[in-house]
C-alpha cells in the first residue's frame, strides 16, 4: 500500500463519532476518504464552514463554495457557513476537537514543525492557531525524507508551528503517544522491527505494554 | 443616499504607497474586477494586506500586482501559492509580514472596532513571539498583538444596495467582513447592485455605514463560469 495512504486510513481511526474535526492543508485532507462509516465527525474548513462534503462533479460547483485551498467542495445539509473571525474563534477557542495536521519534523517532546523551510517560507496559514486551540494534535508524516533521514527527531530543526502541542504521531511505520515523559511507541508497521525503527528514528522513545501491530482498518 | 459608484471613480482612489486590505481568501469572495483594475492602474509601493496571496493556478486575483511589482510589502498568513511572491522575498525585493490567520483576522477586526489590540495564545514557543510583548494572565501566556488598518479597503460581495449594504454568499463572505470594517474607505464590488430593500435586514452582512462606494463587479453567471474554466483547466472538475 502507498505509505501515505497507510497514514490517511490509519489517521482516520483517530477519529471519534461526533467530533469536531479539521483537516490541515496536504496530507491530512485525504483522511477524508477513510472515515469509517460508523463515524459521523463534523468537518471544519478554516475558510469558513463546517459540514463539507466530496468534490462536485462538473456542473454542479460553485463559484463561492470552496475549500481554503481553493478548490470546490460540496455543503452537506446542516451545513453553516461563517467568516473568518468566527471561524478562527472556533479553532483557538478550543471547539476543535481533533485537528489533523502535516508535519516536516516531529520531536520527542511532541514539538511540530510544518511551515518553513530554509530558503522557502510559505506562511503560516492557520496551522499554529489549531496548534494552540485544537483539543487534540494528531501529526502525520512520513517516517523518513526522500534520502532516508529521520523526521522524528530529538528537537525539531526547523521554524516550530507548536513547541510541546502534539498527542499523536503517526508515520507509515509506527504510531507514537506524546506522554509527559516522552514518545511511547504504541503500533507498528507490518514487517518493522524495534531494531529496525530506532535506525530511522532520530528522537527516544519508550515501548508500550500493550505494543500492537499497525492499525488500518 | 446613494453610494453606488463605478470603476473610474474607484480608480481615482488609489495613490502609490496606499495601504490596501483586500477581502476574499485566494480569489474565492475576492474583488476581481477592482484588483484588475489596481493592477492596470500603475500605482506602485503599495502595502497590501490580504489573508493569503493569489489562487493557486495563479494569474488572476493577487497575482498580476506581483508580477509588475507593484507591492513593497504584504501583510499575510500565508504567500506560499504564488512562486512570483516567494521569489521577490527571497531575494529581499518584497517585505513579507507574517501573522498567524487567526490572529490577522483578529488584528484588523481591533482595528475596525476600535481595540488597540488583541491577546492571543497562538505563537507562543515560536519565532512569531520575536519583538512582541507577552502578558501572562491566569498562568497563561499571552502575545499582544497590535490592531491593523488600512487606507483603503476593497471587499467582495453578492448584492450590495446604494446605502452600502452588503449581502454575502456561501463560503465568499470569508474575510470580507471584518476587512470591510478595518479602512478609512472602503469600496465594495459585488454581483449584483439592488434597490434599497430588497436585502432583508438579517440578510446584510456588512451594514452600509462600513462601505462608501459599491461597484458592479463580475455578474454571478460571469463568476460561475470563470470558475467552472479553472477548476476544470486544473483538472479539479470532472463530469
């Protein structure tokens, strides 16, 4: 299976019924496809609504009915549409419950970091305001880049989004806990080992009782 | 009272060296008519505050104003969609002020309702904190972040009658109303112009007294179909 597909599926067990849910820009959005069907969540979109629904098909779009990426989405009914002060008081505010977000680095004191580069700074966007008024910082990322270096790291190297915010991070070969003490390696990957994992991991982490396998449905 | 106005008269407002708000969030909800209009005008060394840069497929909306450098600085949560914008920051030619979205909004609503500022939790533990006071209140740390206004302000909306009201539509109200709020004059481009009460009161989402001046933009099926052409060019859009 694709790894980011096992992230997505695996991010979406995360997901409770009746949650207040958004999802950051990237990754995070194709969690949408894997909900599972027993679970009703209320989507966010931070441009302002809740209640989104699939792409439209063509002919059935609107001009001002769209995601904060631009691009079409559809309104469930019982959907509300608010601005934007409205809609950030609800993400600082703390009526999120769970917010989703991409990372470049995670640490092992649950800091993310996600919005600039060296040489390349996109924005912030609203990702540090889920960070501080989300109710639960799910992480998600692949375990390592395209040449091999570990992205879960002791101390997060590039410009933090949230220093200490995250609870759980998830890659295509492990899911960790952020406790007091540190990370808390609760599943992995078929096919990984321990041995396997603290070669591609740069941060410490300790190894639950109850350590299972990777979770995808 | 009539404050419907037109493109040359919009036009007359602008001066080099303005400081802009603009309403709308990556060309959805976004004034089209009068950023076209800004962008042909030739004024330069503007300050432009918007909640985001261009739509991602580029070359309308915020874009051409980068593309003829026409902005000194930009008052932003996020500049990522436009490679013209990122190219003219790393080589130092714009200035880029970043705030977190939900505190931009936050800066320009003190700055429409009269607040000096706004405390807020959001970039605390990050390079956001940098040169701002922080207030510890109930054991919680705060930044104090100033309150943001513009000369002018040019927001978009779905009908707008001559006493400036203003009704929005779907998921376009987005910043508009709280940009609406922030400037010493502010234009207002929509749809559709009506007739003083055809909007119903819990149906204005701008009352008048915010807006000066209201300017047909892009009819509504004008909009739909300028839409329909780009999500379907970018292969969003399928049948």
């Amino acid at each position: 299976m694709d790894p980011r597909e096992m992230i997505s599926r695996r991010a979406a067990l995360e997901l409770q019924d009746g949650e207040v849910v958004n999802l950051g820009f990237g990754m995070p959005l194709a969690v949408v496809n894997f909900i599972p069907k027993d679970r009703d969540v209320l989507l966010q979109s931070e441009n302002g609504c809740f209640l989104f629904g699939p792409t439209p098909r063509l002919g059935h779009q609107d001009s001002d009915t769209a995601n904060a990426g631009s691009m079409p989405i559809t309104l469930r009914p019982g959907a509300s549409v608010f601005d934007l002060a409205t809609s950030f008081g609800i993400i600082r505010g703390g009526h999120v419950d769970c917010a989703i977000l991409g990372a470049l680095e995670v640490d092992q004191e649950g800091s993310i970091a996600n919005w600039s580069v060296p040489g390349r700074a996109p924005g912030m966007g609203g990702a540090m305001d889920l960070v501080a008024g989300a109710r639960r910082i799910i992480a998600i990322l692949l375990h390592t880049d395209k040449t091999g270096e570990a992205k879960v790291l002791k101390r997060c190297t590039l410009p933090l989004t949230g220093k200490g915010a995250v609870d759980v991070i998830i890659t295509d070969k492990a899911v960790f806990q952020v406790a007091p003490e540190g990370l808390v390696l609760t599943e992995l990957a078929e096919g990984m080992t321990l041995e396997g994992l603290k070669a591609i991991t740069q941060a410490e982490f300790s190894v639950a009782p109850e350590l299972r396998a990777y979770r995808l449905a | 009272m009539d404050k419907i106005t037109t493109l040359d008269q919009v036009l007359a407002r602008f001066q080099d060296g303005m400081t802009i708000a603009i309403g709308g969030f990556a060309g959805v909800g976004s004034p089209l008519r009068c950023l076209e209009l800004l962008a042909t005008s030739g004024v330069k060394d503007l300050t432009l505050i918007c909640v985001a840069n261009c739509h991602p497929f580029g070359s309308f909306d915020l874009a051409p104003l980068f593309a003829n450098h026409q902005v000194r600085r930009f008052i932003t949560a996020h500049n990522g969609t436009n490679p013209e914008a990122m190219e003219q920051f790393r080589k130092g030619e714009l200035d880029v002020e970043f705030y977190p979205m939900g505190t931009w909004i936050e800066k320009l609503r003190a700055g429409g309702a009269g607040l000096g500022g706004i405390l807020t939790p959001t970039g605390i533990g990050t390079i956001v904190e940098q040169g701002k006071q922080k207030l510890t209140i109930r054991g919680r740390d705060y930044l104090v972040e100033e309150a943001l206004r513009a000369d002018l302000a040019i927001i978009k909306g779905f009908r707008g009658d001559p006493l400036g009201n203003i009704q929005y539509r779907r998921v376009a109200a987005n910043t508009n109303p709280v940009v609406a709020t922030a400037a010493d004059w502010t234009i207002a481009e929509v749809n559709e112009i009506v007739p003083v009460g055809a909007i119903e009161p819990e149906a204005v989402g701008t009352p008048g007294v915010f807006v000066k001046g209201v300017v047909q933009g892009h009819t509504f099926e004008e909009q739909e179909k300028l839409f329909q052409d780009l999500w379907t060019r970018g292969g969003i859009l399928k049948a």
